[in-house]
C-alpha cells in the first residue's frame, strides 16, 4: 500500500509519536518530528525526516535523504547515494550505505555495516571504519576513521580526535590498567588492519 502525506496526516500520534503502519511512504517528502514507521519501509528520492525518526527494519531509502538528529534505523537498512544524517543517529546491523554519504556527529554503527565509496564522517572523507565495542570502564565502543588522506581518527565516548590524541587520553584516563591496556591492545590491532598490501 502507497500512502500520501494526507494518509499520514491522518495517522494517530500515540505519546507524542506517530504511529504508521507497515507500507510504502515514497509519495510523502517530510515528515515531522519522533516519527515511527514500520518494517519493510520504502522512501522516495530526497525525503527529509524530523528529529529522533525510528524506522522499522528492512528499510530503503532513495537518493539525497537527510535525517534529523537522534534518527533510529532497524537492521538491513539500506540508502541510497548523498545520504545525509544528522547527529546522534543509530543504525542497526549489517546496513548498506550508498556511495557518499555523510554522517553527523556521534553517529552509532551496528556490526557488519557496509559503507560505499566517498563516505564522510565527521572528520572528513573516510576509507575505512572500524569498530570495537565493550572496552574501558564504561564498555563502549570505539570507531575508528581511516580518512582518504591516510590520517586514523577515533570516536570513543565523548572524546574524538586523533589516533595519537586518543592514545594520551586514554593514558591520561585509565593509566596503566586493564582498561588502558585493552585499548591500547585494540588501537594496534586497527593500525595493523589499516596497512597497505
């Protein structure tokens, strides 16, 4: 079933979020703010989201999509090229992104994501993301951005920066505990995956 912005208009808001059945929303361009949409969502060219979007899983979206910030992505996202998301996004497992994407701050990858070409982050224009997930005290996770121009770059918590400002924070923070060694241990483990042959 294809629905229309009067379709959506139409549909209930439960505590402040609108409730939508599973179908395809293609024909409707904006959407307003703590949207929730079902499984098996299909979005046109250009869609524009609110703020804190949930979508269900096996999602598609088409090209040039932005997403407000705090958006939410069931597993088996896929997007299409030119996707931008705001800050706090979280996408679920295995997603698939198009070719040049941009990613807002403090964006959460699930595991087994897939990333196309001319992926940017904040940082910049990135090659390849790593991730390690349950380490230091607070069991975080780490994102590692290996940008085009070969610089390694790090998201872990609240800090971000680069490789080597992570490293003096993290020896500044845990010293010479597990949690220091751990990470440290992961951090050599990236450098590695991140050379060349």
């Amino acid at each position: 079933m294809v629905f229309t912005q009067n379709d959506f208009d139409t549909f209930p808001v439960v505590d402040g979020v609108k409730n939508c059945p599973t179908g395809d929303y293609s024909a409707i361009k904006s959407f307003g703010e703590r949207c929730s949409f079902g499984e098996n969502c299909r979005f046109g060219e250009r869609c524009s989201f609110g703020e804190r979007c949930s979508f269900g899983e096996w999602c598609s979206f088409g090209e040039s999509c932005g997403f407000g910030e705090s958006c939410g992505f069931g597993e088996w996202c896929s997007f299409g090229e030119w996707c931008s998301f705001g800050e706090w996004c979280s996408f679920g497992e295995c997603c698939s992104f198009g070719e040049c994407c941009s990613f807002g701050e403090r964006c959460r990858f699930g595991e087994r994501c897939s990333f196309g070409e001319c992926c940017s982050c904040e940082f910049g224009e990135f090659s390849k993301m790593f991730t390690i997930g349950g380490f230091g005290s607070e069991a975080r996770t780490a994102y590692f951005f290996l940008l085009t121009d070969k610089t390694l770059y790090v998201r872990c918590g609240c800090f971000h920066g680069t490789y080597d400002e992570w490293i003096n924070k993290v020896q500044e923070t845990h010293h010479n505990s597990k949690f220091a060694r751990a990470y440290l241990a992961a951090g050599e483990a990236v450098k590695i995956m991140c050379e060349e042959g």
